[in-house]
C-alpha cells in the first residue's frame, strides 16, 4: 500500500502552525501500488505523545481523526497501517501549537525589527508612526500588506477578545508579502507548568508602544 498523510485545515503556502484549542483534522489517504483506493484498512495515527488512535479507511481511502492540543509545544505528528511491516510510516509532518495572539505580535516584531535601525524609530513610537515612517521613507513598497499586519498587531496587542485563526492567516500572509525570508527563530515551547497560563491576562497591560 501506499500512504499519505495530510493537515487539510492548514493550507498549502501557510507554515505548519496550528492553534491551542482548535481541532485539527488528522486525515491519512491508502491506496495500492497500483493506484487504487483502499478502503478497510486501519490506520494508527501518533500527535506528539499523546496515546495514538487508529481508524479505518472509508471506501475512498480515507481514515480521519481529530485531535486538539492543550499547550504550547513543538510535535511530530505521523501515521502508519495498524499492520506490522505493511508500509513503512510516512515521514512525521513538524507542527507548532501555539497561541495566534502571540504569533501575530511576534510576526509583527519581527518584521519591525528589520528595519529598526534604517527607519531610525524613536523608543516612543507607535505601530502607526512605525507604518508612517516606513511608507514615507520607501523603506516597504506594499503598503496594503504593511496595513494588515499592523492592524492585526494593534487588535492581537491591546484587545482581549479571542484572536482566531483566520486573522493569524491573514496576518501571515501579509508578513509574507513584505519580506521574503523567514522570522527569526521563536520562542522555545513553554513548559507544561507554563501551559495553564492565561494569555489573555498574562500580557502585559502597557505595550502601545514599538
């Protein structure tokens, strides 16, 4: 058989980040060598350490489970045929769980901080005089881009309602658009004696500024 592991709620140009308490859908593709869908087949399925489930194909192939993560943390998620040497596993796919309110605000200072020194910003700057600056100077050419990532920095920064995972999307998508390498490397996972903490109360309550 062959064996296919798929995030189908994660979009193909969109890094494999996903959010505390969101479900996430699980879902393994078997056919034969010779291309045919195979349906009755059991499937086991590992996210991180949590205990492994195991489903069967439908009759288009299809085994799908759905698993939701309670702490920020750095996971390997796999699936392999519930038979002993039937198919080697299929290589883990490496997904962050994180906090969308903290991943917008890291995206968001992560760009800034590349062109800190060349904007020249004061210590007393706002995310709109940072978006001021950098349009006025030249220093960013898509200033519809540049617009969406702040806005979705000020309502992930000074909010304290939910940030969902389409503006995280959003917020990605417009961080990609205005640079064309990779943030810098984030925070380590949080510790599961950190994992309880309320991210909506824990940030701090002064950070108007840049």
């Amino acid at each position: 058989y062959a064996l296919r592991l798929e995030l189908p709620q994660i979009a193909p140009d969109l890094p494999a980040v996903w959010g505390i308490g969101d479900p996430l859908e699980l879902r393994a593709h078997v056919t034969t060598h010779a291309g045919e869908v195979a349906g009755g087949i059991a499937v086991r399925f590992q996210a991180g350490k949590a205990d492994t489930e195991t489903e069967t194909t439908d009759p288009a192939g299809f085994a799908t489970v759905v698993c939701t993560f309670s702490e920020l943390a750095s996971i390997e998620i796999g699936c392999q045929l519930n038979e002993p040497g039937s198919t080697p596993p299929v290589p883990p796919i490496q997904l962050r769980i994180v906090d969308y309110r903290q991943e917008i605000v890291r995206l968001f200072n992560d760009f800034l901080g590349r062109h800190r020194s060349s904007a020249r910003l004061g210590p007393g700057a706002t995310p709109r005089d940072a978006e001021a600056v950098l349009v006025n100077k030249a220093l960013v050419s898509d200033q519809a881009a540049l617009d969406v990532l702040v806005s979705a920095f000020e309502e992930a920064d000074y909010s304290e309602h939910t940030i969902s995972r389409a503006q995280f999307e959003r917020a990605w998508r417009a961080w990609r658009r205005l640079t064309a390498t990779p943030p810098s490397a984030p925070p380590p996972p949080a510790q599961p004696s950190e994992a309880g903490v309320n991210p909506e109360t824990a940030r701090g309550k002064n950070r108007s500024r840049v």
